[in-house]
C-alpha cells in the first residue's frame, strides 16, 4: 500500500495530493503541467515535500512532522525514465546488473534469466545500446529496475520519446509486467488510448490537484493520441 499526502511549492506551481494506491497499476493522469512527475519524483525521494507524508507498505518515507526523508537509494522504489538513460559504455547485461548492484543485492541468475525473458531481452545481452531500437532501451530501462528488487515500480511516460509504431512494439511488455511481474506500479501518462491497456487504478491530476480517483471510466472516451 502507497500512501502519499504531500503539498510541494515549485515557483508558482503548488502541489497538494493526497491518494492511496493498494496495487496492481495506479496510473496518474492529466494534462501537461498538472504536476503527475513531480509526484512520482516525490515518492522516489528526487524532490523534498514542503509538508505532509508518503508512507509504503506501512513505513514511512517521508513524514515532515516526525522529521523523516528516507534517502532515494533508501527507498527501494525503481524509478524508469522518459527515456531509458543507458550508459553507452556497458553491453545491455551490465546495464542490467547496475540496478542490482547500486541496491547491495547478491547476484541471482534465476532472477535475472526471469527478468530477460519477461522482457525478451535474452538475445540483446552482448550489445551496446547505441545499437538497440528505442523500444528495446526502454525494455532494457524497466530491467535494470526490476533487478533492483524494488516494492514499488515507477514509470514516468515510458512511451512519450517513441514513435507510434515502438509504442505497439513496447506496450505488450508493459501489460506483461502488470500481470506477471507483481511489483505495485505508478504510471505517468497524459494518454487516456494508453491507460486504457495498461491502467487499473485511475488517480487524475489537475492543476496540482487530485480532481478524482477511481477505474478507467475516468478516461475520457473521446481522447485521441498517437497511439494509432
């Protein structure tokens, strides 16, 4: 269980949220400049809350009135980008194994045969990223996070650098790691087409504001993207 009830002032932007995630993917939606990846950089410990408190699994990350701010590297929260951030120098298995590393855990080769294969990233182990599609950087990206052994998976619009045709390509993966992978999710996207296939849980962003939580009927049907 997530439980965030945070009020963050950037300039002349104020955030103030408050919602409870249980599992599966809690997808957090609106327009640009609602605040959803200032939020997701709050619970990753990437920017200090003003006041109020995140909770996960019952512990406290954060907790302004108690004085508490768990470091990030503390968090064990996985934290995938808009776009993969790979380091061109290591093949994609030592990109993998990053993750894994920096988060002190011993080496596990079942889990990470498990990890390749729910990605389908086996075959691509040897090369550089220089040489992956954009897709296959992103299925890297979400690797290196799962091998962090993280409670709780961020993704912050995963498909917003791709192309139509690399977002039909990586969105049966992302549907994979729903119901396969059993790490809680909070997904970033401004894509209603997009949540449709891999949301579960809505929370909606207005202008800092949580303006509703609930399903997929929070969607406007209407919405038209690029997904194609």
């Amino acid at each position: 269980m997530l439980a965030v009830d945070v009020e963050k002032r950037l300039g002349a932007f104020t955030l103030a949220v408050r919602f409870q995630a249980a599992g599966g993917v809690t997808a957090l939606f609106g327009p640009s400049g609602a605040g959803k990846t200032t939020v997701v950089n709050i619970i990753a410990g990437l920017l200090t809350p003003d006041r109020g408190s995140i909770a996960l699994d019952g512990q406290a990350l954060f907790d302004a009135a108690a004085g508490v701010n768990v470091p990030p590297h503390r968090r064990r929260v996985g934290y995938v980008f808009q776009e993969g951030r790979l380091f061109p120098h290591l093949s994609v298995r030592q990109n993998l194994d990053y993750g894994r590393r920096m988060s002190g855990h011993p080496r596990d080769e079942r889990e990470f045969a498990r990890v390749a294969a729910l990605l389908d990233i086996g075959h691509l182990l040897n090369r550089r990223p220089r040489k992956l599609s954009a897709g296959e950087r992103q299925r890297i990206a979400i690797g290196r996070a799962l091998l962090m052994q993280p409670r709780l998976l961020l993704l912050d619009e995963p498909l917003a650098a791709l192309d139509a045709a690399r977002k039909r390509e990586i969105l049966p993966y992302l549907v994979r790691l729903r119901d396969e992978a059993r790490v809680p999710m909070v997904y970033v996207s401004h894509s209603a087409a997009e949540l449709r296939r891999i949301g579960e849980n809505i929370v909606r962003l207005e202008a800092g504001r949580v303006a509703a939580c609930g399903g997929i009927e929070l969607l406007d049907e209407t919405e038209t993207d690029a997904l194609g």
